[in-house]
C-alpha cells in the first residue's frame, strides 16, 4: 500500500511539474515571487487572487494538526491552474475553533473577530498593491459565514474604485453536500470531525499524515455530524483510501473553480495597472 501511494504520489508530482513547465515555470503562489515579478505580473495581467483559509486542529488520533493546510495548498493551487489568470496568496494557516477542540493539544484557535480582521487586512493590503479581484476560500466549517461577511462589506466598499471581494463556498458547502449524500447513499457514515471523507482528502494530499492503525469510529449521531467523542472524532474513517481523497478533492476543485468563473463574469472592473 505504501509503494503504491509513492508511486501515484510520484506520478501527480510529475503531472504537476509538466504543467508547471508549460506555462513557462511560473508558481501559482505569491509568496514565490519577487515584489518586481509580482508588479510585472499585474502590469500585464489581471490575476484574481485566492485567499485561502486552513487552520490547525487537532483531529483525533489518526490525522496531524495541519490537515486542512495541506489539502488547501493543493486546492488552491488546483483551482488557480484552472482559472485563466489567479494567484495565490499565502495559506492563512489559523482559524476559529469550537472550545471542546481546544482541549486537545495543538490545536490553535482565533476568536471570530480576529479571523475576521486578519483576512480583511490582507485583502486590503493585497488590493492597495495592485490586485482587482480578491477571492476568500476555506476548508473549515467555522470560517464560512465570516469570510461570507468580510467579502461582502469589502466588495461593497471597494466596487465603486474598480476592485471585486468575492467569497466562493462551493467548494466547501455545496461540495461537502454532494460527497455526503453520495456516502450516504452507499452505506457509509457519510460527514464527521475525522470521518470518511475528512480523512480520505487528507491522505489523498499527504499520507503520511493519516494514521491508519489508529482508525476507530467516533459518534455517528446525525449522520456522523454530532458531538465529537472523547477522543475528538465523530463519522467514521475506516475504509477512508488516497482514491476516495482524490475524487472528493476533484469536486470540490471543480465546484469552487465553477462559482469563481460566474463571480468574476459578473462584471468584474478589472484594469490592470
């Protein structure tokens, strides 16, 4: 199982490596270019910029704190590949966290109103630099009406001065909804903190990250969307693979790239300086 994971692992690398070659090399991400390459970029362009969300949780035994990073650095990536312009920004790697989460070891929380202000502040340090269209994206349940309400204040704001905030939640709500019901209809212990598909994306994007021999069910109330237990899982991971991962994460690429292309066809001002 290992050396069949290394060998697909090796073989999305490469898939990765020959596209990043055909567009000339260039990174989807910010953080990999100069300040100079990144004014050149907008000068000649006009990139929407992904602001992607993580966080760092602890998710019972079985999978690492950083989870939701890993899967966000390759969907962003995925779907900026897929846009015909975009860039990514750095991965904000923290988020709000319920308090019975916060217990467990390793888990970093912000409370709601620092959420909200840290990606407001890089949103509005991203526009001030040239950027005209900014898009807030999360893989955390918590983030989501915040970042709701930050892209909707922002985009009110700065609409009339040429720049569009957008917040894109199909890849996570309408996404998580198709893969749910589709577990469902299989027999499965469809949702949970740790269950099927939380710790089959996981694997698909690092396996290393996943702990298999520590596969236990948590509560599987509420189609295992209920309380966690005492070990901070509900649903259930067992039977969780890196190819169940991996069509999971291909919808949920193709659902946020989809409403990205509707919001920036809605008229987006963008005039590249």
């Amino acid at each position: 199982m290992h050396k069949r994971h290394r060998l697909l692992i090796g073989a999305l690398l490469l898939a990765s490596t020959s596209a990043l070659e055909a567009r000339g090399g260039a990174s989807a991400f910010v953080e990999d270019y100069t300040s100079a390459e990144l004014h050149t970029r907008l000068a000649s362009n006009c990139p929407v910029l992904l602001v992607f969300s993580g966080g760092t949780e602890a998710t019972g035994p079985h999978i690492a704190l950083g989870k939701h990073n890993l899967r966000v650095r390759a969907y962003a990536e995925a779907i900026a590949r897929r846009m015909d312009d975009a860039l990514v920004a750095p991965v904000l790697p923290f988020a709000p966290n319920s308090p019975e989460l916060q217990r467990f070891p390793g888990t970093i929380t912000l409370d709601d109103a620092t959420f909200s202000r840290v990606n407001e502040e890089v949103v509005r340090s991203m526009i001030a630099s040239g950027f005209r269209s900014v898009a807030l994206l999360s893989d955390h349940f918590n983030s989501q009406p915040i970042l709701a309400e930050v892209a909707s204040r922002l985009d009110a704001e700065f609409k009339p001065n040429g720049a569009r905030v957008f917040f894109v939640s199909d890849g996570y709500a309408k996404a998580r909804q198709q893969i749910e019901a589709e577990l469902k209809k299989a027999g499965r212990v469809p949702g949970g903190h740790g269950g099927l598909w939380d710790t089959a994306e996981t694997m698909a994007v690092r396996p290393a990250a996943v702990r298999p021999k520590e596969f236990r069910p948590g509560t599987v109330a509420d189609d295992g969307n209920g309380d966690l237990d005492a070990r901070g899982v509900s649903g259930d991971p067992r039977g969780a693979t890196a190819e169940m991962g991996r069509r999971f994460a291909a919808i949920r690429i193709r659902l946020a790239s989809e409403q990205l292309r509707g919001l920036l066809r809605s008229g987006t001002p963008c005039r590249p300086r």
